[in-house]
C-alpha cells in the first residue's frame, strides 16, 4: 500500500531533519578554532605566517607555547590541544611507546638539523681529550647526537644500535678521546654550554640562545637527514576537514617562501 500524502510529508519533514542535524555536526566537528602546541624560537615565528594563511581559510588558530618536550604530546592526549607541531617522527614513536598516547602525524612542517655548539671552540679539530659533552637525554634526540658525534668520527657506536635507531651512551664501544658524555635535559642544553666543551642543542632551543646552526655548529646535522618534523593530532581526528586545513596552511607556497627565506638552511621545508 502506497504511503498517504500525510506519511509522505512526516517523511519528508524527518529527512530534512536528518540532513540538518548531519550538517550540525559536520560543522562541529569542521572546527573554525584550534589550539597548536609548538616548541619555543623559530616555530612562534613560522606559525605567524601559517596563522595568517588558515585565517584566509577561515580558520583560526591559537598556538599553545611549550618549552618543554616532554609536554606538548600530553597536553594533545589529553584534550587540552587539537594539534601540535614540534616533533620529528623518531620522538613520536618514543613517547607513544612509552606513554601510550594514541596520536599520529598528518603532515611534514620542517627539517630542522641538529648542531654541536661551543664557547670555548671554533672547530672540532679543536675538542680536547677527556672533554665534556653535553647531549639530549630524551631517547630519539640522545640517539640522534650519538649519531652525529660518530659521524664526526669522535666515538664508535654498536652496529645495533645504529641499526635500530636506539643508541644511548651505553652504546659506545670505541671513544679514543675519552669524553665525558653528559645527557641532559634537552632545554637545558644552552644553559650548560659555559660548563661543557660541546653540547647538542635543537634548533628551536640554539635560536632562542642566540645560536646559529649555519654560523655557530661545530658539528651539524645533513638538512636531508630522516628527522622531519610533523603535525600531530589524536587519532580520532585525523580525518577531519579542519586537519586537512591545517596541513594545507602549514605547507602553503608562502609558509615554504618564509622559511627559505628567512632561515636560511638552517630550517628546511620537509614538504
């Protein structure tokens, strides 16, 4: 039997219900505002640039500032952000082993190589026996200065861990100039240079102590190196409008023009 004119308009009135309540939600969920966490130096500046092309896009973002790298990810975990941009793969695969955060990256930002700085040297030819080196004490960054540091030819590291991407100074078989290998934590680094020969310092942090990696680094990291830093967010929003907004800002022609510019090599675009 054919529905009456009557249940054909309750059906009608139900379906246009239907479709406005969907086009609520995807509004709600398409958010017009975002928080950001990024580390502190070159990313507050970058991120004026990508504030000002997402705004174009109607999107507005809030950037959430860390010093601090243990932070950023809890804080996106937990809700309080709805992204951030601070951190190379590497790092992100440490955390959420050993935090458990269900994040994952959306898109490339920046490379940024890492650099050996001194107040005492000008090359490396220069390093004592028995000097003090200062590197990160975060796994992923530690892993990565150790690197640098046999790269240089200062130190031998066991095959495995250079293998697995995993080598701490436990790792060290061979170190023919006996240097003291310091770990700390990575913000404390610049702090600590007048006390250590060398120190590896992320770019975010050598910028805010004044340091440049292209005028400054006794040792310095490939720009094409694996270290690419990322967008992240919580799992359950990779694959909303608003990321894909985000990533688009962040990888526009003139978020890439500003850094090529203004930095110089030393900060890439990954993308």
């Amino acid at each position: 039997m054919k529905p009456s004119s009557l249940s054909r308009r309750h059906l009608l009135r139900q379906g246009t219900a239907l479709l406005a309540l969907g086009s609520t939600l995807a509004r709600a969920e398409d958010k017009a505002s975002i928080k950001v966490g990024i580390s502190v130096g070159n990313a507050e500046e970058i991120f004026t640039v990508v504030k000002k092309v997402a705004a174009r896009d109607g999107l507005n973002i809030e950037v959430v500032v860390f010093n601090d790298y243990q932070l950023p990810n809890a804080a996106l975990a937990s809700g309080d952000l709805d992204a951030n941009a601070f951190q190379h793969k590497p790092f992100l695969d440490n955390q959420i082993k050993a935090r458990g955060f269900d994040l994952v990256p959306v898109g490339l930002t920046i490379t940024a190589p890492l650099g050996f700085y001194s107040r005492r040297i000008k090359s490396i030819a220069e390093l004592a026996d028995g000097a003090s080196v200062g590197i990160q004490n975060d796994p992923s960054n530690g892993n990565r200065a150790l690197l640098l540091l046999q790269q240089a030819g200062l130190i031998t590291l066991r095959p495995e861990a250079v293998k697995n991407n995993n080598a701490t100074p436990l790792d060290v078989v061979a170190n023919p100039k006996k240097l003291k290998l310091v770990p700390l934590d990575a913000a404390l680094l610049p702090r600590s240079l007048d006390d250590l020969a060398i120190a590896s310092i992320n770019n975010d942090y050598a910028a805010k102590a004044g340091l440049s990696l292209a005028h400054d680094a006794v040792i310095k990291e490939s720009p094409q190196g694996p270290y690419a830093n990322l967008i992240a967010v919580r799992r359950a929003d990779k694959d909303q409008a608003w990321v894909r907004r985000l990533v688009a800002a962040y990888q526009s022609p003139e978020v890439r023009s500003f850094i090529e510019s203004r930095y110089q090599g030393s900060l890439v675009p990954a993308f």
